[in-house]
C-alpha cells in the first residue's frame, strides 16, 4: 500500500534511496531534481505547481513527480510533468499510474494541456497508456496531454 501527497518540504535523508537506485540505473532526473531543490529550482511553490511524493506503508519515499508552468511554451496554461521517477520495486504495480494520475488531477484545474519530454522508449509507452499522446506540437516536449474541465 502507499500514500501520495503533495511535498512541502524535502530532507536529503528522504531522497537518498531514490537518488542511488537511479544513479545505478543512469538515469539522471532524480539527482537532478535533488541539486535544483536544494538550491531553490523546481521547488512548485507556485499555486498552480506541485512536487508529489508517493510512501510506502513505512513512510519511505518510492515515488516522486512534479508539475510546473512549462518555460518553454509560448501559450498560457500549459504544465510540464517534471522529474517523474518510480522505484524499480514498485514499478508495474500502479503506483506510477497513480501518482501520474494525482498529477494529471491537480493539473486540470490549471491547465489546459500538460507536456512532457521523455527520451525512454518504456517511459514513453507508459505515458502514452495513460492517455498521452505522442506529439511535437510543444517545444521540447515528445508527449502532450489535452485537460478536458
């Protein structure tokens, strides 16, 4: 079982696990994400922006995502999923789709269209089977989904 709920606040300690699996995978987001909060970038301090977390039933941290005003879009009310990573254990279970989904939910009374760029041919089947679509129309964005209200 987990729980996900919006991050105010993150200490080191808490992203540790997340940061060494995906150090060893070679992806890199996660020790990104890490180094831009601790230095005040991606915080979603913003009221139309988010930082989600997603524990396990011992209140580790297996999840994390965000939503923020995509800087790259010339339109108004676009959102960019930001740094979404799963922990291997907990792929394939839902989770992601969870969490993606809390996203996608805050995200509609925000938006109008939520983008994102992933280089990873499973990441991009993943996103497009929760209803993503495979897409250039945004810059540097692969995948755009429209938020119907």
């Amino acid at each position: 079982m987990y729980q996900i709920n919006k991050i105010s606040n993150l200490e080191y300690e808490e992203w540790f696990e997340l940061i060494k699996q995906s150090k060893a995978e070679g992806i890199r987001f996660p020790p990104r994400l890490e180094k831009e909060y601790a230095i005040g970038i991606h915080r979603c301090q913003q009221p139309e922006e988010a930082l989600f977390g997603m524990q396990d039933d011992k209140n580790k941290l297996i999840a994390v995502g965000g939503v923020n005003c995509d800087p790259y879009s010339d339109f108004v009310k676009v959102g960019r999923v930001r740094r979404f990573f799963v922990s291997k254990k907990w792929r394939r279970t839902g989770a992601g789709s969870s969490l993606l989904e809390a996203m996608i939910s805050f995200s509609r009374d925000h938006y109008n269209f939520l983008v994102l760029y992933s280089d990873s041919e499973s990441a991009s089947s993943f996103y497009v089977s929760t209803g993503f679509e495979r897409t250039g129309d945004f810059p540097y964005s692969t995948h755009m989904m429209k938020l119907l209200r």
